[in-house]
C-alpha cells in the first residue's frame, strides 16, 4: 500500500467542494437507470396524449367539424404541461433531502470534504435539469413537432419555446419550495402536505382576483397565465409573477442551504 | 510533539443534556488511540464533533491545526471516517461505493483511481463482494466495506467509532488485523467498549464517562495500575511462616490473600521494586515445604482498570 502519485486531487474549495462529483451521483440517478425511461413515457403521455387526441384522433371520429389547428393543441399542451408538472415535481421533491436524512447517508456524505451548499446545489441543479429535460426540452419539442405536422409549416420556435421557459420557472419555483421544506422536516408528510397545500391555496386565490386584488399578481399562478400570449407571440400584460417567482426560488434556496448548513448529524 | 487532534474545553450540549463537559484530549501522530466509555459517554459526540457534523456548544480544538467549527471541510480532507452504524446508498455496488467516495478526493485519471479501489478492496477481503450491490451484505462485510470507504483516500487520520461492534469473533479479528495494517501510515482514533480489543492494538487509551475524560495514558502505564508495584504468587503448602518473614521487610508495604483452586494467593505490593525482584521470591521459597506454583509482577487486565475508573475511586492517570 502506497500513496499513488499518480492521482490527482480535486481542486473545488469552499462552498463548491464535492459540487462535482454529488452532481456525477445525482445525474446518475436521472439518467443511468430506468427511471430516466420511465418518466419520458409517462410525461409523453402526460403532456402529448391529450393534444395528440386532439389533433389526430378527434379528427378521425367527428367527420364533421373543422380540421383542429396547432393552437388548439398549444392550449391543451400548455393548460396540461403546468399544473402536471407542478403536481410531478412536489410528489418527486419530498424525498429528495428527507430520504437522505431519514437512511443516514446525508450524514455520510457530509463525512466527506462536501460543503453542505454543494449537498443542496447538487439536488436542486440535477433534478432541476432532469426535469427541464425530460418535462419540459423533450415534450415541448414534440408537440412542436405535432403542432407543425398538423399545421403544414414549421411554427415559430420562439414563442413556444418562451412559454415553455415560463414553465420551467414555474416548476423550478415549486421544486425550491419543496426542497427548502425538506431541509426542515425530517419525514415526507409535512413536506408534501406543505407543498400540496400551498399549491391549491394560491390556486384559489388566484381565481379571487377581484376580491383580493395585490396578492395575487404575485403567485406563481399566474406565471402560467402568461404562458399562452407568449406561445402565441403577444406581448405579455405583466411580468410581475416572473419577478416574484424567480425571487422566490432563489430565496427558497438560499433558504434551504442556510438551514440544511445549521442542521446537526 | 505534532498533535493530530488537539482540543480543548469542548463540550456540547443538548438542551440540559450536557452530553459532552469540557473536554481536553491530545492524540499524536501515528499513534492508535481508543476511546473508552460506557454507553452514552460521548464517544460518538466527540467524533461527530471532530468532523463538523455537529456544533460545539463550548471550547473547540483542531485537527491537522484545522480548526473544527470553522474549517470542517479541510479537515474531512485528511480524514476517513467509519460510523458507528454506518449507512450507506445500497444500490450500489462496493466498488461503486469506493470509487462515488473517492472522487471526493481524485479527479483523476480513471485508471489510477479503479487502482485504488481495487487495492483497498482487496485490503479488506471484500475483491470477490466488489460487484455486488451493497443490500446484500452480511454486518461482517458492511463492516469491512466502511474501513474499505474509509481508507479509500489514505488518510491521514482515520477515526472509526465502534469497528468492531456486531461483529463475530473472525469479524473482529479480520477488523482488528486491518487496523494493524494501517497503523504504520496513519493515525487511528477508535472508540469501542470491546476492551480486549483495545488492549490488543492501542498505543494510548482514554476514557469517557458522563462527558468527562477521566483518564488518558500509554496503554502500558495504565496496565501497569496506580497502586505501585504488585507481585502475585500461587503457593502450595503452609504459608504463615514465609508471610510473617515477608511483612517484616521495610519494601512489602501489604499482602492480599486469596484463594485459587485450592491454593493460596498473594498479591504482594511493595515500595522499592528493585529490592522486591532481588529478594521476594528467595526469601518465600527459603521456606521448606512451601512451593511457589505461579510467580509474577502483576499486569492489571484493562477491563479492571477501565472498571475501577468508571465506577469512581481509581487514580486517575492523565
């Protein structure tokens, strides 16, 4: 036994250290299992089985009416893709530091030269780009590729692509809120009764408008509203849920590291 | 001397648990030290404060001159580190395993670092386990694979809590034969309460009780006890004549008399060593009819040390 010359040692310090090699692990876990199948066919029926039906199969039944229209397909793929993907990223988050927690790796890992920032960052920057991959990249590519077909001409990549992008904040918003929630808790109930509770609060105080006029400009909500004039290229009424929801997220994972560097193992 | 860990004063608390009260400890480099203590002494505490992965509630210390509080990472650098219950990510593999841990270290190349996964595989007997996902493992092999994980990176200090714990007797031994092997190249910090384990394979040994270390010494200066020179003979025959020869001498200073298989005992405990090799056993065996069965200086047996200690009225060695 003799220490090997030959190894080279990692250079990250500081917050950073173990960035790297928790992200290989936690990337792993997205892309070299079956999981990584398993949600591509899940979220292509999800999020491309309706507008499919719509654009492909309605026709085949009702003769009558009118061909549909890529549009009518973007609305059902947009009003779908949001609040699915919500729903999907809380039920996936809640475990994401609690499991970790509750087997006893968490405190192997931090065993090791790994900032706690670096444990956080790794699971909040894998499962993030997994799920923007797999949800958001993959589907919105393939209902831009049914809504071309339908329409005979290549859409305007842009705008669907802003929309899309729209979304992806949304969820990124929802997966924050969910791993701060982790760093807290020690078991998944409260994390997801948290979550799941917060979502269809602001859900319902997004339709009370009238009533309660300034909150609900802020809630992410109403980040999924604009998604639809900016599929279609309008110019969006507000960018307020843009600013609040990107400020929020990233509040929630300074948060989230703050808490999970204060906790004991 | 360069002090590998170095604290003082360190204490935690948990609410009004006070699991840890100031507590002092030095440990030099290249040595093996156990850490004794009964149950809930703050064995594990101490070692989870040494790593960072709990705050100190007073006092502080470093290790490698890091300072625990503030420099945790650059101390996990030097440190391998095997939990009392180890938990580990079961679907993978113990070759998995070894190579996720060491790129916390090694960014490179590949090769070198398959090479140092199979070496330390192969350290721990577990080369023909490697490719097998952890879940399966026997508490044996879970054990030898958390050595295995913490000597990946050839630490400087390896600090393992509880390694021989659940094991078998073969278990412990293929454990206690691995650290032999790694003391030449590291320092070995290990708490336990196998205590034949600790008289086996320590340089230096302290002990917690509720919090507070009450003792630390060379593991042969605590075997050697406080109460100065013994000696003990098995005898055959009538004694009573040799004992009264015996007590006039000014270096006997007591004899304690005992029974064994139907023998009598002596511990015989004298002031002046030197006088008591030179004259003991010739003025017992002067006596005719008396034979001398067993004769020797007396080794306390660590686990009446840690005893006396623990259940208060022992000197304490420090």
């Amino acid at each position: 036994m003799s220490h090997d010359s030959a190894l080279l040692m990692v250079r990250e310090r500081g917050w950073s250290s173990g960035l790297r090699n928790m992200l290989r692990k936690e990337n792993g876990t997205w892309w070299r299992t079956k999981k990584c199948w398993v949600q591509i066919l899940v979220w292509l029926l999800i999020a491309n089985g309706i507008p499919a039906f719509i654009l492909w199969i309605i026709p085949l039944i009702d003769t009558g009416s009118p061909l549909p229209s890529g549009a009518d397909g973007l609305e059902a793929f947009l009003s779908i893709l949001g609040p699915a993907a919500t729903i999907g990223v809380l039920i996936l988050a809640q475990s994401i530091i609690v499991r970790e927690k509750q087997l006893g790796t968490a405190a192997w890992i931090l065993s090791n030269p790994v900032s706690r920032a670096a444990f956080v960052l790794s699971k909040l920057i894998a499962h993030a780009a997994g799920i923007l991959a797999i949800i958001f990249v993959l589907q919105g590519l393939v209902a831009y590729g049914q809504f071309s077909l339908r329409d005979g001409e290549l859409w305007p990549i842009l705008p669907l692509a802003a929309a899309i992008g729209l979304q992806a904040l949304h969820m990124l918003f929802w997966l924050a809120f969910s791993l701060m929630l982790g760093t807290f808790f020690r078991s998944r109930g409260p994390v997801l009764g948290i979550a799941f509770g917060a979502y269809f609060v602001q859900e319902i105080l997004g339709q009370l408008e009238g009533l309660v006029p300034v909150v609900p400009a802020y809630m992410p909500t109403k980040l999924l509203a604009l998604c639809m004039p900016a599929a279609l290229g309008r110019p969006l009424p507000t960018v307020l849920p843009i600013v609040s929801v990107a400020v929020s997220a990233v509040l929630f994972v300074l948060i989230a590291i703050w808490r999970f560097g204060r906790q004991e193992y | 001397m360069e002090w590998v860990i170095d604290i003082q004063g360190l204490s935690k608390s948990y609410g009004r648990v006070k699991a840890l009260k100031s507590l002092d400890l030095r440990v030099p480099r290249n040595t093996i030290l156990g850490f004794l203590g009964p149950n809930g002494a703050g064995k594990t505490t101490t070692i989870k404060l040494l790593l960072g992965l709990i705050r100190p509630s007073g006092g502080g210390g470093t290790v490698f001159g890091h300072d625990i509080a503030r420099q945790s990472i650059e101390i996990r650098r030097r440190v391998g580190y095997l939990a009392q219950q180890p938990r580990y990510y079961e679907h993978m593999t113990a070759r998995e395993l070894l190579r996720f841990r060491a790129r916390f270290f090694y960014r490179g190349p590949q090769a070198a670092i398959e090479s140092r996964v199979a070496e330390t595989l192969e350290l721990v007997g577990l080369d023909d386990k490697a490719d097998r996902p952890i879940r399966g493992f026997s508490g044996g092999e879970l054990q030898r694979l958390g050595l295995a994980q913490a000597q990946v990176n050839y630490p400087d200090l390896l600090i393992l809590d509880e390694p021989a714990a659940n094991l078998d007797p073969m278990g412990r031994r293929d454990v206690l034969e691995v650290m032999e092997r790694l003391r030449q190249h590291t320092t070995i910090f290990y708490s336990t309460h196998i205590l034949d384990d600790v008289q086996r394979v320590s340089d230096t040994v302290a002990i917690l009780d509720h919090g507070e270390l009450v003792a630390q010494a060379p593991i042969e200066k605590l075997l050697a006890g406080s109460d100065g020179p013994v000696y003990t003979l098995v005898l055959q025959g009538d004694p009573s004549a040799a004992y009264s020869r015996l007590t006039s001498q000014p270096w006997v200073t007591g004899i304690q008399v005992g029974q064994k298989n139907g023998y009598v005992t002596w511990q015989v405990s004298v002031s002046d060593e030197e006088a008591a090799r030179a004259e003991l056993l010739r003025r017992v065996l002067a006596e005719r009819g008396l034979n001398v069965l067993e004769y020797g200086r007396k080794k306390h047996e660590l686990e009446e040390v840690f005893m006396q200690i623990v259940e208060g009225g022992a000197d304490v060695t420090r």
